[in-house]
C-alpha cells in the first residue's frame, strides 16, 4: 500500500491563517505612506535646484523647512513598513514569503548602492537619488538590513 500524498500548500498560505491582518494591513500602510511621503516632497514641495532664480518651495510650509529630513521620514516610514510586514503574521512573514522578502531586500539595496556608485558623477538625472548625494549609502545599507530582519524569520 502506498503512503498518501501530501497537499501542496498555496504560496506563502498556512491552514486558517488569514491573510489581511491587522499587522499586514499596517505594514503596508507603513510602506506606502513612506513612499508618498517622498515623491509628494519631491514633486510638489522640493525647490528643484537647476531653476534660477529658485521659486518658492510648494505647501505645506512644515514639509518644506524639513528639507532633506522628509527622505528620512519617508525611507523609515518605508523601512518600518517593511520590518513590521516580516513578522510571522503576515504572509510575508512566513513560508516562501520569508525567502522572497529578504532576497528582494538584499537585491534592491545591492542596486541602490550600485546604481549610486554607476551615476554618482551625474546623478541629476535620476529623481531622489540626485538630492541624497552620500546618503544613497545609507538607503541601500538600510534595505538590506530590513533583508537581514527577513532572515531572522527564515526556517
């Protein structure tokens, strides 16, 4: 007699976990308002330096005196965002999930940093990483350090 076959388990899918936690719902909340965060600074706030004689910056007034510090608040809200979503309730956070976030972290820090030292003599023509100059450093190192919270996760 034959042993019978186990089920195969859909991606990233436990038996009665849900997939729309509390958690995940705020990770992803975390991460997107990060990224609106950014490019609502860059497109409507930031004073692009190229134009002379230089406009006003765009409103809110709070969000322009905060300058550079809005990508800080951006890529932490961002990087919050994604550590949050490593926890095992989510469905990043456990299964194959675990695998394709850490790898897409490490990934996409190992091409920020890349892409900086490729550019880095020109960078005006790529949006955000123009205004960061050295601390596109800091962002790729920051992204794989969320890689290494999925790591912590992997089984």
């Amino acid at each position: 007699m034959s042993k019978p076959k186990a089920k195969q388990q859909e991606y990233g899918a436990l038996p009665g976990a849900p997939v729309f936690t509390p958690r995940f719902l705020i990770a992803v909340a975390l991460a997107v308002a990060g990224v609106a965060w950014i490019v609502y600074y860059y497109v409507a706030v930031r004073v692009d330096p190229a134009v002379v004689p230089a406009p006003e910056p765009g409103n809110p007034a709070f969000m322009a005196d905060l300058g550079v510090w809005n990508y800080l608040i951006g890529f932490g809200l961002l990087m919050l965002g994604l550590a949050v979503s490593a926890h095992p309730s989510t469905p990043l956070g456990r299964g194959r999930g675990v695998v394709v976030g850490m790898l897409a972290c490490f990934v996409v820090g190992l091409l920020w940093i890349c892409t900086y030292y490729v550019f880095s003599n020109d960078a005006s023509a790529i949006p955000v990483m123009n205004d960061l100059e050295q601390y596109n450093l800091l962002v790729g190192i920051a992204f794989m350090a969320v890689g290494f919270t999925f790591a912590t996760r992997w089984e």
